[in-house]
C-alpha cells in the first residue's frame, strides 16, 4: 500500500521551498524583476481575495497557500450565475478568481480583468498544450466547438482589449483546471445499458431525467442527444444559429411536454440529492457530484458515450485594479496555484489540473493510477476532505485522462446569439 507523503497526499511544502522555485522557474525565463524585491517586503498584511464556484474555492486551498506564501488567502465561493454578476458589478472587492472560459467572453473589454505577463508564469510550459497551443500532445487538434481554451486565452497585448488569435505574451488567465463532463447516472435503476447522449431523451426514462438549468449547457448536452439520435445536424453545438436554437427549442418542449424531464438544478447540492433519492436515474452532471453521491454508498455512474464529451475549463484570472505589491503577491499565489497542491486537491473529486505532472508530485501513486491513468484503486481513496469515496479495485468511470480530455466533441460556450437563446431557454423552462 502506498502511503501519502503527507494527510493531503504531497511532500511537506514550506513558504522557502515555494519561493525558491518560483523564482528559480522565473529567473530561468530572462525575467527576474519583482520577485527577489516582493519578498524582501512586509508581505504579512497582505489579503488575496480569491473567489470561484464551490468545487474550486476550497477553504483548504486557501489556507495551504497562505502557509506557504507568507500572505493571506481566502476563499469565497458563488455559484456561477451569481459569480459571473459579482466579475461584472462587484470586481474591485474580488483580487483572483476561477473563471470559466465561457466567462471570459462576458469579461474581455470590459476592464474587469487584467493581462498576465507569460514571463511571469512559473509553470507555462507545463501546462496542458490543449489550453496553450490547441492541440493534444500527440499532435491532434482539439475540438473547437463551443469555447476552446486556445481561442480565449491570450491577450493581444497588455491592455487586454481583445482576443489574440494566437500565442502571445499576455495571457487572460493561467491555465488551471479541466474536465469532459458526460451524464450521470444511476446504474442501478436504469435497468439496461446507457451508451449514447441520446439516452437523455429516452422515453423509458420518462420522469426520471434532469438537465442543468444554463442555457448554454443545457441546451447543449440536449442538442448532443438530439444529434445522436438522428433528429438534427448541426454546424457548431456550441455556436448555434438562429435556425438552429429554434429548431432544438421546440424539440425540447415537445420533450417537455411529454413529462420527461422530472427537474432542473441550478446548484451542485440539487444535483446531488436528485440522484441519490433516486427521482433522476439520468442527468447533466459534474464529476464532484458523482463523487458526493457515492460517498452516502449510493450507486452513480459518470457514464462515457460514444459520441464524446461536452468540455470546460477555467483559468486563474487577475482583477483590473491590482497594482504594486498586491499584483505581485496575486501573480505568485496563481504560480503556487499552478505549482501541484491545488491541482491534487481537485483531483481527489475527479477534476484534472492544466498542469497534471505538477499534481502528480501531490499524489500517492495509487491516486495517481486512479484518477489519471484508469487503473484500478489499489486501496481506499479519500475525497479532498478526507472521506471514503473510492473502493479498492473500482475504475474510474471514462478510463484515463487522455481516453477523457482527448475525446472531447464540444466545449461549454457563449454562443454569438447568447441573448437570444437565455430568451428562448426562460421560454422554455416557464412552459
């Protein structure tokens, strides 16, 4: 049995050993300024402000990087419609965030966010070529339906105006956590095998289906079922026209109608209680939630299909008015982000970093086998907080993380007719 290097699973980490790599990995860029002076400095008083949804702002991860670093980090989780309102109305009281590519869309011109100068990003290089350079490692090029992470993540220049449509020295954000979301389901009560999106609309499962209520996601995994069963082609999933929405819209209320959706969650807890009562048997899902389903020793499945999955990720952005020391502290704790304890944490609920070898260093072997590789738990596997969530011998629904990542068929967007579709969703879901 292998054992963690510490109770979270990584080697003892001190604020000495964070700071000499950071500036070491710096350094070895050609850019050393800021560093060497920002820890010289008074930095104890200093506060980062750090908010994103509740499966990414976890209140250990903010204490783990205060105790390396040397300043203060706090965690504040919203979910996402009320974090998209706090960017946009609220962003001077908000320093760092976990922002949804999608977001970015909604962020970019709107001097809320700040450009990251890509010589002051530690792990850069290290980070997934699917977010830097639009590309798998073997050299395929990814998906591009809905928001790819390369279409958003470079800054034309230091004031952050626009998108570039290629690399560049300014990036919108560091790259940080992804996953390829498919439906979740109750293996038990299903009753036979599901393989394809088109289950969603399955009329045996009458009743007992459920969508995420965002119009973009949910209206996105139905037009994946929608197209799985033969009923409409479309020309981009995440980027649909007119025609198009209003093609999947009357399907969906026909669907509707006919009493086959039971609900429609806003809120990751939502989610959870609907599968493990048993009402939905088949729904969106996160891959958090099937964790959290199965820790109450309740059967859910995150089931792979045949048609792929439906992508995300998010990046660590940095807010507009962070200036001087602030900006330097902001910029090391997104390096110490990048660094492997975060991305460790996420993992142990199913989450993948951008930077997957850093948190492998966070790791014990049989997390590892587990999580990335689609082996077989060696031995019990905890949830980031220390709970039973993995029995030995079971296999991670979806296989390896490249059998994951690299089968993506759609990204979670912001379609070019954003506003017309939450219209023709409200519609909808009011019916």
């Amino acid at each position: 049995m292998s054992q963690p290097k510490t109770p979270l699973g990584g080697p003892p980490a001190t604020r000495r050993t964070v700071i000499k790599t950071a500036i070491g990995a710096v350094a070895g860029s050609g850019a050393i300024t800021g560093f060497p002076t920002l820890w010289a400095q008074n930095i104890k008083d200093v506060v980062i402000q750090h908010n994103g949804p509740p499966v990414t702002a976890i209140g250990l991860i903010g204490e783990q990087a205060s105790k390396d670093l040397g300043f203060t980090v706090r965690m504040q989780a919203s979910e996402n419609a009320d974090l998209l309102n706090r960017f946009l109305t609220q962003s001077s009281a908000i320093d760092t965030a976990d922002i949804s590519l999608p977001f970015l869309k909604y962020l970019i011109g709107r001097d809320v966010l700040q450009p990251i100068p890509r010589a002051r990003v530690a792990h850069y290089e290290q980070s997934m070529p699917l977010f830097t350079r639009g590309k798998y490692p073997d050299g395929r090029i990814a998906s591009q339906q809905g928001v790819a992470p390369f279409g958003v993540l470079y800054a034309i220049n230091a004031e952050g105006k626009a998108f570039a449509k290629e690399e560049t020295e300014w990036l919108n954000g560091i790259p940080s956590v992804t996953n390829a979301d498919t439906l979740g389901i109750r293996p038990d009560l299903v009753s036979r095998p599901i393989t394809s999106w088109a289950d969603l609309l399955d009329p045996a499962f009458k009743g007992k289906t459920a969508l995420q209520d965002q119009p973009s996601v949910g209206t996105i995994d139905v037009a994946m079922a929608v197209e799985a069963r033969g009923g409409l082609t479309y020309g981009n999933k995440g980027n649909m026209t007119r025609a198009e929405i209003d093609k999947t819209m009357a399907i969906m209320r026909e669907v509707k109608a006919s009493g086959q959706f039971r609900s429609f969650w806003t809120t990751f807890d939502q989610s959870v209680n609907l599968m493990a009562s048993g009402e939905v048997v088949i729904q969106s899902m996160w891959s958090p939630a099937v964790s959290a389903v199965r820790t109450r020793g309740i059967s859910c499945t995150y089931q792979p299909l045949k048609e792929g999955f439906r992508g995300w990720g998010y990046v660590l952005g940095m807010m507009k008015h962070l200036t001087g020391l602030k900006r330097d502290c902001a910029i090391e704790f997104a390096n110490w982000y990048g660094s492997g304890f975060q991305g460790a944490v996420i993992a142990r609920q199913g989450y993948y970093s951008a930077q997957p070898e850093n948190a492998r260093k966070f790791l014990t072997a049989a997390e590892w086998d587990y999580w990335y590789d689609g082996k077989p738990a060696a031995e019990v596997l905890n949830d980031p907080f220390g709970k039973p969530s993995i029995k030995p011998g079971e296999i991670r629904d979806g296989g390896a993380f490249m059998q994951r990542v690299g089968n993506i068929a759609v990204w979670n967007s912001v379609m070019d007719e954003d506003r017309y579709l939450t219209r023709k969703w409200n519609e909808f879901i009011t019916s």
